[in-house]
C-alpha cells in the first residue's frame, strides 16, 4: 500500500495492536537498564523526566506489559504516585 492507507488497514491495524505488549515492552526495558540512573531518571534530582516517565509507565498494564521485570520503573512509579502533587493531578484526571 502507498501513502498512509495502511493506517486504515484492519489487518495492518490488528497486527499493530497485537505487537504493543512487545514495542513498548523492549522500550522500557531499555530504559530499565540502561537509561535509569534512578532513584529518579537522571539520577539523583528530580527533573521533568520523572512526571513524563510516570505518565507512560501508568499504561503499561493496559498495554499488555508485565511490569515484573521493571523493578527500576515499578518503584519510580510508586514514588511517583506517593507525591502529593501527583496525588491530586491523578484524582483530578479521574474526576
């Protein structure tokens, strides 16, 4: 197919969908371990990464990822949410 027409194929769309769990799985993993420097993302300070990081990371599960082999990300996510000011943006999100 030319153009952007795969991107209305089912079967092209179906075949994306399925490959999720494991794209977004190998992204993390790399970020496991070779990126985390933790105990937040660049290290030591906490910087814009760390909200950006826990934004993705809240939808691993729903994209099939098995977050038993993201220790690293797992306890920055955790960290995450205990912040107050991640308190109140994640229950103002769900209303």
């Amino acid at each position: 197919m030319r153009g952007t027409r795969w991107a209305d194929d089912p079967v092209a769309i179906a075949e994306m969908k399925r490959k999720v769990p494991q794209t977004v799985g190998e992204c993390f993993a790399l970020i496991e371990r070779r990126m985390f420097t933790g105990p937040w993302v660049m290290g030591d300070s906490y910087t814009i990464c760390d909200p950006y990081l826990f934004t993705l990371a809240q939808w691993l599960e729903a994209d099939g990822v098995d977050l038993a082999g993201l220790p690293k990300v797992a306890d920055h996510r955790a960290r995450m949410a205990e912040r107050p000011a991640v308190t109140k943006a994640v229950a103002q999100e769900r209303g």
